[in-house]
C-alpha cells in the first residue's frame, strides 16, 4: 500500500502536517494545518490510498523526516 495527499485551495498558506498509513495496511490519514497568521479562504485535503492484494510477509515500515526550507 501506498498513500498521498494534496492540499486543495490552501494557496501556499496550509501544509501537510501528518499522513499516517494504518498499521493493518487498510487505509491513510492525514491532517494539515494552516500557517501561522491562517487563511481566510476555504480549502481541503484530498488523500488517497493505492492498496493491491495483501503479499506473504507485506509489513509496515516507517520513517521520519525532517523538512527544512531554504529561503
């Protein structure tokens, strides 16, 4: 299983806080956030998951990554 997600109408003021894949492989979640001073506008988050047939030893494997910007 795989997963994403897009902000939609956030106009670079909203950001992906969390995607989380269930830990039975079965579905994704994920959050966002608005940017310190908000945004007045509407805006949501679409996520999707690609899940195939349950493969003999398939396990959850995560990682935590730092994002960093350099402006």
């Amino acid at each position: 299983m795989s997963g994403g997600a897009v902000i939609v109408g956030g106009k670079a003021q909203v950001g992906l806080d969390d995607l989380r894949i269930t830990a039975d492989l079965k579905a994704v979640s994920v959050t966002a956030v608005e940017d310190e001073d908000g945004f007045g506008g509407g805006w949501r988050v679409v996520a999707r998951a690609v899940c195939t047939a349950t493969l003999s030893g398939l396990e959850l494997v995560t990682a935590t990554v730092t994002a960093s910007s350099a402006r």
